[in-house]
C-alpha cells in the first residue's frame, strides 16, 4: 500500500482541479440554459415530433457529464478538507455539504426529471402530431428550472470560495 507524504501533497493541485471542473460545469449550464434551449424554442423545433428524441439525448449526455463534473468537484473538496490547516476547515465542510447537494441534483436531473420529461413528450401515435404539451410537462419544467437555480447558486458560492483561495492555499508541506 503506497502513500503519499505531506511533502508530495500540493493543495493547490486539488483546487486547480476543483476549480477547473466546476467553471466548466457553470459555463456548460449556462450555454446550454441560455443559448441552446432559447434558440431551440424560437426557431420553433420544441413543437417538432422529433423533439422529444432529440431533448432526451442532449440532456441524457449532459446529465452524465454533470454527475462527472459534480463526482470530481466532490472528491477534491474532500482531499482539500483532509489535509488543510483548521482555518479552511469550517468552510470546506460547509463546501463539501453543498457539492453533496449539486450531486444529489444531478442525480434527480439524471434519473428522474430527465426520463419523467422524455416519458410525457414521446408521440405513440404516428399519424398525429404532438398538438399540445402534457399536463404534467410544465411541472417538470418548473421543478428542473428550480432546481437549476440552486445548481447555480450553489456552483457559484464553491467557485467564488476556490477563486478566492487558490493563492492562500499555495502551502507547502
């Protein structure tokens, strides 16, 4: 069993990861909440019926990404959290908790909310179109829009704490 001593051990590596990870999780959210679905709505391709096939395998690959993105997040605020002095420790537990929180979102995102959205908007019936949209579909949305609020907030608290301390953390051990 190989271990690393405190000599190899750079904090500043896990924050870089960290804080790579998670600016490339926002920036992802953020093109596709703000770029790519707007401008699936008005060029008019959501009243398409091949929509929903389409919906389901954008967001199939991005939610498998994101639970990438919220695993690697996760594991290197809990490497930072074992190996930093007392004063960040408070504060990365609190982090800790609320990348705990983004990866129980995308696990809702991923294997509830997505798959319920995909179920409600497939057309079972070839010769009509999808001519109005499920009774349940915007209560799906609206919880995927609250819950994408949080997602943000939450992404933006932890990457403003890494931000802030990738040059306090440049420790050696």
């Amino acid at each position: 069993m190989a271990t690393v001593s405190k000599l190899e051990y750079h904090p500043t590596r896990w924050l870089t990861l960290v804080l790579g990870t998670l600016a490339f999780w926002m920036a992802g959210s953020l093109i596709l909440d703000f770029v790519i679905m707007p401008t699936m709505y008005v060029s008019g391709m959501m009243e398409e019926t091949g929509f929903t096939a389409t919906g389901m395998l954008i967001f199939s690959v991005f939610n498998r990404v994101e639970l990438v993105c919220a695993a690697v997040g996760l594991t290197g605020l809990i490497a930072l959290a074992m190996n930093l002095p007392e004063k960040f420790s408070n504060r990365l537990r609190t982090l800790t908790g609320l990348s705990l929180f983004l990866l129980a979102i995308t696990m809702i995102y991923t294997y509830i909310l997505t798959p319920q959205m995909s179920a409600l908007g497939i057309n079972l019936n070839l010769f009509n179109g999808l001519a109005t949209i499920p009774d349940g579909m915007n209560q799906l949305h609206w919880s995927y829009f609250i819950l994408e609020l949080i997602k943000l907030s939450f992404l933006g608290t932890i990457l403003a704490w890494c931000y802030r301390n990738h040059s306090k953390l440049d420790l050696t051990f």
